[in-house]
C-alpha cells in the first residue's frame, strides 16, 4: 500500500504542476490531490519537494516518450504527429485550457539550486527528440536532420501548447501541426 500512496502522490505531483507550475504546488496540494496520508510525504520523500518534483518530471517524461514510442509504431511520421498533437488537443480541451505540460513548467520556473530537477526536464526533452528522431531515420532520413527535425517537432508543439493555453483555443496546436506537417513531408520526399 505504501507504494500505491507514493506513485499517487507522484502521479498527483505531476498534474498540479501541469496546471499550477512549480511555484504554484505544494506539498499539502499533492497530499490533497492524492488523497495520502499527511505524514506520508517525508517519509517517501526525505529530500523534499525537490525529489517529488524531480519524479514528477521523471515520470511525465517517461509517459511522453513512451507514448511517442508506441505512437511512432506504425512507422508512419505523419501519423505519429498527427496523433500526438491530438492527445495534446484532448488534453487542453478536457482541462478547459488550464493543462500545460509539467516539464515545461519545471523547466521555467527551477533555479540554479534545482539542478537535479532542470536534468530531469532536460533528459525528457532529449529522450522525445530521440524517439522523433529515430522514427525520422527508420523513414529514410539522415541521422543529423531527423535530429533537428525532430528538435524543432518538440520546440513547436510545446510552445504552440502554451500560446493555446493562454488564447484558449487549440487553433495555435493546429497551425503549428500544419506547419510541421508541411516540414515533414518535404524532408521524407528528399530523403
């Protein structure tokens, strides 16, 4: 039972960051979200809100990145993108706009003192890149380009995600997926 409360308080730590940011959770919320027992929190978490917050991250990057794994299965890049910026879109519409992305939440707001929270932030980024990348070369194209590609693929969703957050509207999510459609479609046909 004692695991089942600690990834609840992850999995909790990892949608109010989503919707309130770093500054904006605490670990009373996460006890309240999570519906933990008070006392649980330093015990499964003796480094603090640093530890919490540095699994949250660890575990939103890894649904991501898991998520563009089995997506990427089809070996199609187009589809691929266009089911991951659906899953965003679903996502901003059924939170009424107020869902961002942890990472990127983690990402702006800790400091020099987190520096184990910024590596988590990165290493998700990097491992999305990654599998990008290699559905991009599974589909013929160099390494060096699906890299960049799929550099700019994350770059352009994730910001599209906070213009849609802030227009409330996903119109932002559906010009950027035109455009990185339009990318990707001319570098699969001169590959």
């Amino acid at each position: 039972m004692a695991t089942d409360s600690r990834t609840r308080m992850v999995q909790s730590a990892a949608l109010l960051l989503r919707e309130r940011g770093l500054s904006g959770t605490s670990f009373r919320d996460v006890i309240e979200h999570s519906g933990a027992p008070r006392g649980s929190i330093y015990h499964h978490f003796p480094e603090g809100k640093r530890q919490l917050v540095r699994e949250a991250v660890e575990m939103s990057g890894g649904w991501v990145g898991d998520a563009i794994a089995h997506l990427d299965e089809s070996g199609d890049p187009i589809a691929t993108l266009h089911a991951f910026l659906g899953v965003w879109a679903d996502i901003l519409r059924a939170s009424d706009f107020r869902a961002g992305c942890p990472v990127v939440a983690v990402s702006v707001e800790a400091n020099d003192d987190e520096p184990e929270v910024t590596e988590a932030a990165a290493a998700a980024f990097r491992r999305w890149t990654r599998e990008l990348a290699a559905g991009l070369e599974r589909s013929g194209m160099e390494a060096e380009g699906a890299r960049r590609l799929a550099t700019l693929t994350v770059a352009a969703i994730e910001g599209a995600v906070v213009l849609c957050r802030a227009e409330r509207s996903t119109q932002p999510l559906d010009d950027v997926g035109a455009e990185l459609e339009a990318s990707l479609r001319a570098a699969l046909v001169s590959a």
